[in-house]
C-alpha cells in the first residue's frame, strides 16, 4: 500500500508541476506581448517626435532687440517661471491622497 501512496503522491506532484509551468509559460507569453506592443508604441512616438522638428529658440532669437529688452523690463521671463513653477506644485498636489483631485 504504500508504494500506490508514493506512486499517487508522485502523480499529484506531477501535476501541480505541470500546471505550475504552464502558467509560468502563459504569464511569460503574456508578458513578451505586452513588451512587444508597448516596444512598438515607443517606436512609434520616436518616428512621430522626430517628425516634428519644432524649435523655439529659432523665434526666440528672431525676435527684435528692443521687443526683448521690452519683454525683460516687465519681467516676462520671472512671469513664466512662476506660472510654470504654479502648475507643477499643482500637479504634485493633486497626487497627495485624500485631495480633491481635479481642483
């Protein structure tokens, strides 16, 4: 009797071995999936990105001398600094738990 024990024990352990791989495989499967589309994706936005050759120092730098003097004096630059500063203090806010989010 205790070889058929042993023999079933075995079986059993077989089995929940074979199941366990072939779960490894799916979520390996399922995983080399995910990466290929999202490898895709990045190959995608690069070629879309590289597309796009928008450069503002190009206007910047096209702007007249006393606009740019102008622009210094009212403080534009300190201006879009804060603005910009604002927004991201904002955004970091919006990620602390038990705020309202979409203040």
């Amino acid at each position: 009797m205790a070889w058929i024990k042993s023999f079933l024990d075995w079986i059993l352990s077989f089995f929940k071995s074979l199941v366990l791989t072939l779960w490894d495989m799916f979520t390996d499967v399922f995983y080399l999936v995910i990466d290929l589309i999202l490898k895709t994706v990045g190959v995608v936005i690069d070629g879309v990105f590289s597309l796009l050759t928008f450069d503002p120092l190009q206007y910047v730098s096209a702007i007249p001398p006393s606009v740019m003097n102008i622009l210094g004096l009212i403080g534009l630059g300190q201006a879009l600094t804060i603005i910009g500063v604002a927004i991201l203090i904002r955004l970091g806010l919006q990620l602390i738990p038990f705020t309202r989010l979409g203040s």
